[in-house]
C-alpha cells in the first residue's frame, strides 16, 4: 500500500528502495501499511479475494499434514529419521502439554487437537524468518481470534457437556457457597473473566507478540538498507547484526508462542473438567 508522496517534489518516496540516508528522503519505517497486502485475486471492495497472508495459512495447512503423512504413511518399528523428528514433535505436545495439564486418562482424547493447534500455530509464526514468505500469518488479528474460538467452543461444550446446564453454570462462574455474601460479586467477576476476558486475551496474547516481532524485524532490516551511504554503512553494521539477533530471538519466540496458545487451552479445558464447588 503505497504512502502519499511528502510536498517537496524533489524527495523520494519513503517506500522506494533506493532511498538512503543522507539522500533527502525519510526513514521508510515499518507501520500498519506493512501489515495490508493487495489480492493475489479478488475484489477487496466486494469482500471476496485471496491475499499473501491467506496463501501462507493455506500452504503451512498443507505442509502439516505433508509433513505428518511423509513420517507416518509406512510407520516402522525402528523409525526413520523423519518419522523420528514427527514422533518427538508429536510426543513433546502429548506429554509435554497435554499430560502434564489433562493427566493422560482425560487428556488421551484431546492429543489430536492440540498437536494440530500447536503444529498450526508454530507453522504460521514461522513464515516470518523463511526467505519470500517472511510474514507472520498469525500478526493479523483475525487468525488467532478463530483459532481462540475454537478452543473457546471447544471449552464451553467440555464444560456443559461434563456438568450439565446448572454445573456449567456454576463452573464458569466460579460457585462456591463457602464464599458466603461476596459470592455474587465473585460470580459476575468470573463469568466475565471467563467468558469474555480469556478468549480475548488468548488472542491478542499470540497477535501482540508475532506483530511486535515482525515490526521490529522490518524496522532493523529497512534501517539496514537505508543507511547504506556515506558514514552510515558503519551504523548498517550494527543494524544488520540486529537483524540476525533478532531473527534467532524470534525463533525462539515463535515457539514458544505456541508452546503457551496451547498450553492455555489444554488449561481451559483442564478447567472445564474440573468439578465445582
């Protein structure tokens, strides 16, 4: 999305990539334009079109369910070295997460679910650090606020489900009759923390931290470029250095992103299961 052209007509655009330091142009910093991507195909006035960031979601789908049917189509008793990677990964959510919130008897069933989510998530960070791709499908909001939903859904039908309407109720809402005249206030405070607070945050937790990354990606790798003259290429140093600082600083976070999406779920859920008081 291109921005609107400064009044001095001799500038060059903030967004040109031959702009550099010293060359009478500004610092073409990273903002929400960074974030908006035109159609691969589509009309986005009519609400039907297919973007960069959609692509990405659809081809880390495809590349989970590759990966997982490559190392698990001819299982062996010795395992290969791709069914190897796939069952330490699949293992680590299972008894990492999953059974260590859920305990195994409870959590055995949702396995599935959570090695998807994680695999899912950690899949669409990724996209950040590799080469073309580098956008982190998760830093637009909309894709971990239906990936909350699902769990949030996933986590109100476990709840009515296991204690019936009254229970659920009385679940979500935090009920215990030993509270003695606070337990109406304790009741309205849990029933909007639950119900309202915890899928938003659960949301935005992931979305700040993926955007906040890729923004000071952009920011470190743009201001490498753009002090590419004069005295400023010694700065360029210092600012490329950060850039593979951070790019090895968000592979860390990327994980661990997803390591605590699905963590909070399996504890929503560990919640749910729980009986109330």
């Amino acid at each position: 999305m291109k921005e609107s052209a400064v009044s001095d007509p001799t500038q060059v655009l903030a967004f040109e990539t031959d702009c550099h330091i010293f060359d009478g142009c500004g610092f073409p910093g990273p903002g929400l334009h960074s974030f908006l991507f035109e159609p691969l195909w589509g009309d986005p006035e009519g609400n039907a079109y297919f973007n960069k960031p959609m692509l990405l979601a659809l081809l880390g789908s495809l590349v989970i369910v590759g990966f997982f049917w490559a190392a698990f189509r001819k299982p062996k008793v010795v395992p290969g070295k791709l069914q190897m990677v796939a069952e330490a990964g699949y293992d680590f959510v299972r008894r990492g997460i999953v059974y260590e919130t859920l305990g195994k008897k409870e959590g055995e069933k949702y396995v599935p679910f959570m090695v998807a989510l994680f695999f899912f998530v950690w899949m669409l960070n990724l996209w950040s650090i590799i080469p073309v791709a580098q956008f982190p499908v998760t830093s637009i909001i909309a894709y971990p606020a239906i990936l909350a939903a699902i769990v949030y859904l996933t986590w109100m039908s476990v709840t009515f489900k296991r204690h019936g309407l009254v229970g659920g109720f009385k679940n979500i809402t935090g009920y215990d009759k030993s509270l003695g005249a606070i337990l109406p206030m304790v009741m309205v405070i849990e029933f909007f923390s639950n119900v309202i607070v915890r899928p938003f945050t659960h949301a935005v937790r992931l979305f700040a931290n993926m955007f906040a990354g890729h923004t000071l990606l952009l920011l470190f790798t743009i201001a490498s470029w753009y002090l590419l003259n004069g005295i400023g290429i010694a700065y360029a140093g210092v600012s490329f250095v950060m850039v593979i600082v951070m790019t090895a600083f968000e592979l860390f976070i990327q994980a661990v992103q997803a390591y605590v999406f699905v963590l909070l779920a399996c504890s929503f859920i560990q919640g749910a299961l729980a009986e109330h008081h």
